[in-house]
C-alpha cells in the first residue's frame, strides 16, 4: 500500500544538490572503469584490430554526412522496423551516408553480413561496428555505435546497435597513467535497456562512461537509499548496502547537501514506487509507462 504523495517542495538549490550527488556517483563510477584499462597494460595490450578508410576523405567531407540525424534516429528506425518495413529504412539510411564513400562501404558491408546470417557473421558485425566508431573518431565526429546480438531460438539472431553521443573527451590520470575518457549519453529512442554504466577495452582506447546510465544511478538507486527509515521496506540487497552508501556520502558531501538529499530521500523513494506501482499492471495488459522520471517528480 502505497502512502499518499505530498506535494515536494520546491527549491531554487535543488538541482544543485542533485547535481553534486551525481557529479559524486560520477566520479567513482568512472574513476573504477579507469583503474581497470589502467592496470597492467602491458597484458591488455595493443588493439588488434586494424581499420583503412576504402577512400581518401577530409573531415569535410564526414562533415557533410548529418550524422546527428543518422544516429538519433535512421539507425533506430532501421533496428525498430525490421523485419515489416527493414528495406525502406535501410535505403533511407544508406542515402544518408551517400556523402561519406567510406561510411557507405561499411553500412553495406554490415548489411551483407546481416543478409547472409547473423549469427555467422557475429564477429564481422562486431568488427565493422568497431570500424564505425574508429572512422568516426579519426575524422574528429562525436558519434559511436555499440553493437548487440539477441538470440532467438537455437539458430536464429538478430543484430541491433545503439547510439551514442561524445560530449566529453579528455585524458584522465589515475596514478602514474594518463587515459583516454569518453563520456557518452544516448541518443537513439530504442527501448534496449542500457545495461552498463561504462566499459573499458584496451590501455589504448581507455573508458568510455554512459552518463545517462550513471544519472539514473545517482537518482533511482542511491538518492532513495539516504533515509534510514525506509530500510525495512527495501529489498534485501539494498537493505545490506544503504547503511555504508550514506556514511560515505555523509562522511564526503557538504552538511548542507547531506541534509537536503536525505531529507528528501523518501520523495524520491516513493516516486519511484508508484512508477513501479503502473508498470506492475502489465501483467493484466495495461501498455502505459514511464520512461522516466525527473528529479523533481512530475507536474499534477
């Protein structure tokens, strides 16, 4: 059962707080992803995989390419309508690119090798996404692909790619190593759900961070875990962890943040719970969802 809601009350410092609690999450969140392509470079070693432009272009020429289009939506388009309508938006896509010879190389490429059996040319896609975002990078564009294969059945699968923005690029030390960060945010409308807060390859390519992965960390798994009182009503995981997530944070954030996001844990904690509350009525056929909720709660 759950409490009526009270209305928040609203505060000129309130995205402020919120904003140290996931620029805090942020920080350890990637500064863990570091340590890992950090250490031991010598055994991760070089990246193998090699990639040579078909064409000679400039950055000019990637630049008349409307790649913001291309990944915010083309690319969900085509993931999102096969296989009903997989031709016209894979044509769509493809004229597109029409400016780039060697973006349209690897799109048929990655085509053929879906035509012919996904499950086959697993690792050709893997690669040729891998190639896209290497392109991409050379040519100086802040746009990347990450590729995803779902089973169906014992000989069937289907390929799919998410897409992603850069908005931060930069070198990070952590200790003596100086390492490429990434920050990234979605940007396609799929609804694959975001599995990973960040990854690492190799010493070379560093970390790259999913900010939109991180934010929701912040907001949905730790802001409600700040009120004490609430423990008996979490899950046992949570129960056993919230304890040590609100001495660190007390023990590291300002008292004046401390005091605002605990005093407000317990809004967010039942926001969430009547968010959770509506998409329990799945199961008795009702198709309304929230795909998210502000920090501020909605709007009656």
């Amino acid at each position: 059962m759950l409490p009526p809601l009270q209305p928040i009350a609203s505060t000129s410092n309130r995205l402020g707080f919120v904003g140290v609690l996931s620029g805090a999450v942020f920080t350890v969140v990637a500064m863990g992803i570091l340590a890992f392509a950090v250490q031991k470079p010598d055994q991760l070693g070089k990246n193998s995989r090699v990639y040579e432009a078909t064409v000679p272009v400039t950055q000019d020429t990637t630049a008349r390419v409307d790649l913001a289009r291309v990944h915010k939506k083309l690319w969900a388009n085509w993931v999102a309508a096969r296989p009903v309508n997989a031709v016209a938006d894979r044509e769509a896509l493809r004229d597109a690119l029409v400016q780039d010879p060697n973006l349209v190389d690897l799109f048929d490429r990655m085509m053929r090798a879906v035509d012919e059996g996904v499950t086959q040319h697993t690792d050709e896609l893997l690669y040729l996404v891998w190639a896209w975002n290497d392109y991409l990078d050379d040519q100086d564009q802040p746009w990347r692909l990450s590729a995803g294969v779902q089973l169906r059945g014992a000989e069937s699968a289907v390929f799919y790619v998410k897409a992603y923005e850069v908005i931060h690029d930069s070198q990070t030390w952590v200790g003596p190593h100086a390492t490429r960060t990434r920050v990234v945010r979605r940007v396609d409308d799929l609804n694959v759900v975001e599995g990973y807060l960040g990854l690492t390859s190799d010493h070379e390519q560093g970390a790259v961070v999913v900010a939109d992965r991180v934010s929701e960390l912040a907001l949905d798994r730790i802001w409600p875990l700040l009120d004490p009182e609430l423990d008996p009503k979490r899950s046992a995981l949570d129960t056993a962890f919230a304890p040590s997530i609100r001495d660190a944070l007390e023990a590291n954030l300002s008292a004046e943040v401390w005091t605002e996001l605990s005093e407000t844990s317990a809004d967010r904690f039942w926001l969430l719970a009547v968010v959770d509350a509506i998409h329990s009525r799945g199961a008795c056929g009702s198709t309304f969802r929230v795909s998210a909720m502000p920090f501020r709660g909605l709007a009656e």
